[in-house]
C-alpha cells in the first residue's frame, strides 16, 4: 500500500488531502498517471512541472522509484520563511 | 548544538538570541534573520496568514538544511525555528541564528538556510487579503522566482 | 528612523531587536549581527578587552555608513550600537541589525555595514592576554588583511 | 592653530595624545614632515603607510590640505566590531 498526501492549494483543487493506493510499484510519474486515470479532474492541477513531489519526506523526480510501504507527497512550490 | 523547532506558538526571538550567546566564548559572531508577517504584498493590504507546513518532512527538511550549512562553514550553535498556524501581521514567522568564530561565515550561513529554506522546506503561506470592498478573501502566496534564483549563488 | 549610538555600557540585543521590530507592519525581513569578545585570537588566551575610540569622529563615520547603505537598499529601520571601554570575554561588542520588505537587502545591508564599519570607524581594541605562564599582558589587536578584502566585494 | 591627535597604539608609541601647532599650512604629508623633525623619534612610528589620517574627522590621504583650525588625526588601521 502507498500513502499519497497533497498539500496546501493542490489540496484544495483536488479536494483532498490524502489516500492510499493498494499494489502500486512503478516511479513517481506513472504514480501520477493512475492518479489522473482515476481521477480525471485532476490532471490539469497534478500534471504540471510546477508540481513538487516528495518521496519518504525527500524531494524526488518524475523518474524516483515508489514501492509498497512508500509515502508520496505531492506540492506547490514552497513559500514559507 | 542545533536547536531546530516548528510550533504554533509565537516566537521569541529574545530567547533564541539568549541561547546562541550564553557562556558562548568561543564564537564572536552571531549573524540572525528574523521573517515577520508584512501588512502588504504583491498589491494587496494583508490582514494575516496561516502557515500550512508537512508535519513528517519539515523537521527532516530543516534538518538537512542545517547539516550541508555545517559542512560548508565552521559553525558554533546553529538556532532554526519555524512558526506554522494562523499568525496576524507583524508577528514572527522564522527566526535562524548561526554564530561562529569568524563574521563571513555566519553572515554565510544564515542566508544560506534562509535560501533553502525558502525554496525547499514544505511550508506554504495562505494569506488573508482585504479587498479595497471590504470583503476579504484567502489566497495562496506565489513562490517567488527570485528565491530560486537566490539558490545559484551556493551552487 | 536609524538609531546610532556609541557608549560604556552593555549591549541589550533584546531591546535592539524589539525597537526594529515593534509595530513595524512593512518590512518582513530583519538581519542582525552581533560581535562579541572571544576567548582566544591570534594564538593567545584573552581575558577581556578595551575598546578606544575617536569620540568626535566616530558617530559621523557610523552615520556615513549607515546613509550609503541606504543609498544602495531599499530599508526600514537601522540600528547600529557599538560599545567602547573595558569588557569581559563573552560580552557585546556591537550590534546591528536592519529591516526591509526584502530579505536580500536586509541581508547585505547588514553585512555591508559591518564590513565598512569594520575598516573605517575609529575603534581599536586591545585585549588583555594571558601568557602560558599566568603572566597577563595588553596587546593591540593587528588589522586583517580579510577585513580590507571584503570590501572589494561592494564596490 | 591646528589640533593634531594620536590614538591607539600609535598613541602609546609617541607617549603623546595631543599637540597643538602653531603657523601651519600645508599637506598632510608635509604635517607629518614637520612634527618628525620636531620630534626625530617618532619618525619610525608615524612615517608608515599603514597609519591612517583624518581630517576634521573624515578620513583623508596624504595630499589633503590642512589649514588654522582644522583637526588633525593620525591612528593605526582600526580594529573594532
């Protein structure tokens, strides 16, 4: 099972702030796919390069790896401080 | 040695700047950067913000931030705190305060942390905006692309 | 809007801090820097230091700075406090911070300061040192060559 | 008259704060000609390049004029913050 958190105006537009996604392996972008598969809505806020993700609470790229157990966070830029 | 914290509470940044100095006699530099919440931004009055951050990441994020500053300068105490919640204008948002023995390095350091952090630690302003109507509305801060900029000069 | 000041007596960073920040709506970055005595420099253990000043030039000198500083970046408020006579290791020496809407210039406002400061306002320290023998000594402290090289960095 | 003032170790080194002169007029380095033969032992000290000068509180070189009432500082590299 993979964990996948949205935060701040992403989860706001999907309307959601997390799920889980049973006997998912594959990198971040097809993660991504299937999330826009299933949720068609979704993919003019998901699939966009201003999109952030974090792999396990580490920023990662399209091409990361995403294994059962993982935790996947997708984001807008950062702007605190 | 590093005090690193995230809380809802206001800061208190006579507090952090007692700790880098007490009985500190090795470091005779203490370079600090205090972020507060402005009245105005990008063309519109700011009634106040709320801080959303990523409970599991932003420690681990702040964290690492501190650990490459400490690899690139000889540091002393190193002191990050940030505030998440709702906070109102004027109030203090981040406080980071290095001290070392030599004055470069902690000027260095402290704008170093401060550009990462502002490009990398998952915290994300939401801010309350009042209209020239009266009414007033939240919106989400844009990320700046001066803050990334900002980055290329510790590349 | 700038507090400049030379005196006898001890630093209170809190205080400076809160007189920048307080009620201070627009400006959403402060940078501070303290400089403090150490315990060691140049080889030697010191045990305290006394610092000399130019008392009719040295106020002029700071404020010069501090006006080319604002010539170069948009600030709010700036506070520069540099203390003169005798003090204990650990102890203020000076304290500047400065705000601005922009982190940036708050930042190099600061640093500017400091690295002017540092090489033309009359100060001159001498640290009194303690010989591997016990025997205590007062010594001048020697420029740095380093300082005089930071400048290269603003002109 | 011209008020002429020592500081620091320059100050230890001449024994001296502060002098007054008389009937002078000229450059900073001709100052500094003049109190080196009135007093042949300072020559070692204030003969330097690395002293530094201030006129009337400003930091000023070598050619710089000195005329009655100005005030004259003569100091090593400062060294505070």
């Amino acid at each position: 099972m993979i964990k996948v958190l949205f935060f701040a105006r992403l989860r706001q537009q999907l309307g959601m702030g997390e799920l889980r996604l049973e006997d998912f392996s594959g990198t971040v972008r097809s993660l991504c796919a299937v999330l826009c598969e299933r949720y068609p809505q979704w993919r003019e806020h998901l699939d966009d390069d201003a999109i952030r993700v974090a792999v396990n609470q580490e920023l990662a790229d399209s091409d990361a790896s995403v294994a059962a157990g993982d935790e996947v966070a997708f984001f807008p830029p950062v702007t605190g401080g | 040695m590093d005090r690193i914290d995230v809380h809802e509470t206001p800061l208190d940044v006579a507090a952090e700047y007692a700790a880098l100095q007490k009985a500190n006699t090795a470091d005779g530099a203490c370079a600090m950067f205090v972020g507060s919440v402005r009245d105005f931004n990008a063309g519109s009055a700011v009634g106040g913000l709320a801080l959303e951050h990523y409970p599991g990441m932003t420690e681990k994020s702040l964290r690492a931030i501190v650990a490459d500053a400490r690899g690139r300068w000889p540091l002393g105490r190193v002191n990050l705190v940030h505030r998440v919640g709702p906070m109102q204008v004027n109030e203090e948002i981040v406080f980071v305060g290095v001290t070392s023995p030599h004055r470069q390095a902690a000027f260095a350091a402290c704008q170093y942390i401060m550009d990462r952090l502002k490009t990398e630690a998952p915290f994300w302003k939401c801010e309350t905006v009042r209209r020239a109507c009266g009414a007033e509305e939240e919106r989400w801060v844009e990320a700046r692309a001066s803050d990334q900029a900002e980055l290329e000069k510790w590349a």
